[in-house]
C-alpha cells in the first residue's frame, strides 16, 4: 500500500499526459490520505475521447457515504478485490478509471526478519528514466444530499507483490503468531502500487475492462530508481 506519494507540477502533467483542468484548482505537493490530489481521468462532457485533469480527495468517497469524512481508509484498493468490494466495484463496472500522477511515492522496508531489527527504514521510489509516475486508480463524484456540494475522489490501486525483486522487500513481515517468524512468502501479502506505462494510458482510461485488467500487474524491476530516503538527501 502507499501513503504518501509526492506530485508533479502542473506543466509537467499538462506536457506529460495532454490533459486540460477544466476548473483550476490547486492540489498538495506531498499527499497523504484524505489530502487534494490531482487526477487524470477520460472526460466527462467529450463525446469523442479526451483526458481532463481533476482534483479531488485521496480516499475515495462511495456512493452509499453518509458524509465525506470517511470512518475507514479508501486511499488504496486491492486489484484483487474491485468486482467484490462495496466502495469499489461500481466505479470499476463503470469503467472510472484514472492515471493518478506522481514525482515519487514511499514505502518503508523493513529488511530481511531480524528479532532485533523493530523500525523500518522508509525508501523512496522514482522512475529510471526521470519521468513521473502514473499509477492505476479508480475515481467517484459524491454529492452531498444535505449541501448539494460536489466531492471528486480517488483510490490508488495496489497488487500482491510476492516473490518481486525489490517490492516484494517493502512493508513489516507478517509473523506466525504461533512461532513469531514470519510466514511463508506465499502466505504473506506484500503490495505494490500499479504503474500504468503511456502506451497503455488510453486502453487503461478508455479500453474495456478485459483490457484494463490486463494492465493489473506488477511492473519490472528495472524501470524503479528506489532507495533509502536519507541516501536520496
């Protein structure tokens, strides 16, 4: 899972993945959950196919939410489980899917099982050939019935990252609670962001669902620059 990922400057979006804010709006440099991030879905109002640049809330808001202030974390989705969760899988049926840009994201490595290793060392992750990120996520509008107020929002999709190189090292261990050691890698569940590559932009916003589930899947180890955040200083 992710929690904290960094944006790219407007230009760069705009130049990157040809997308127009229809309203102008400011987002946060640094996200965390619930923060004003910028998103990048198939517009709206266009009969043919264009992308439209948005803001909204990380952690997306379902249809069926009393309020937009959630009780329960949505920044992140399983790819696994859209068709099945409640807050994810109308946007998923209905096809609201979006590229969700990033300069850098986070994740904290924990090293190999050691009873005396207890904190983690946080590693940032960057392309390899200097371009930003664009990750998997699903989009929803919420309206507020009480205000009539309008909530755009997103989640950033993750998949099982079991046995990759350098993801598969990422997060706490999971422990056996009977021995204390940490399971099998197979009865572990390690997670990664999903990289969307441009060529694929256009299947994965406007394509249809067979072909947006296949671009659910990991990505190489070589197109990450990842390494400690102090070593990045």
């Amino acid at each position: 899972m992710c929690n904290r990922y960094e944006a790219p400057p407007r230009s760069q979006i705009e130049l990157e993945w040809a997308a127009r804010q229809v309203v102008e709006q400011d987002w946060d440099k640094v996200l965390f959950p619930r923060g004003r991030g910028a998103f990048i879905r198939r517009t709206r109002d266009d009969s043919g196919y264009s992308r439209e640049l948005v803001t909204g809330q990380w952690g997306l808001i379902p249809w069926f939410a009393k309020e937009a202030k959630l009780p329960y974390q949505t920044n992140n989705a399983r790819s696994e489980e859209l068709a099945a969760k409640a807050s994810f899988k109308m946007p998923w049926a209905r096809g609201q899917r979006c590229i969700i840009p990033a300069e850098t994201f986070d994740e904290p490595y924990w090293g190999p099982y050691d009873a005396q290793f207890k904190k983690c060392e946080w590693w940032r992750f960057r392309r390899a050939d200097g371009r930003p990120w664009g990750l998997a996520g699903l989009w929803n509008t919420w309206t507020d019935k009480a205000t009539g107020e309008v909530h755009e929002s997103y989640t950033m999709l993750t998949i099982n990252a079991d046995g990759h190189p350098l993801m598969g090292r990422m997060h706490k261990n999971e422990l056996d609670p009977k021995t204390k050691k940490p399971l099998p890698l197979e009865q572990q569940d390690k997670r990664s962001v999903i990289p969307i590559e441009p060529a694929d932009v256009d299947a994965w916003l406007a394509g249809t669902q067979q072909e947006a589930q296949a671009l659910l899947r990991l990505a190489p180890v070589e197109i990450f620059d990842a390494r400690a955040v102090g070593a990045q200083e």
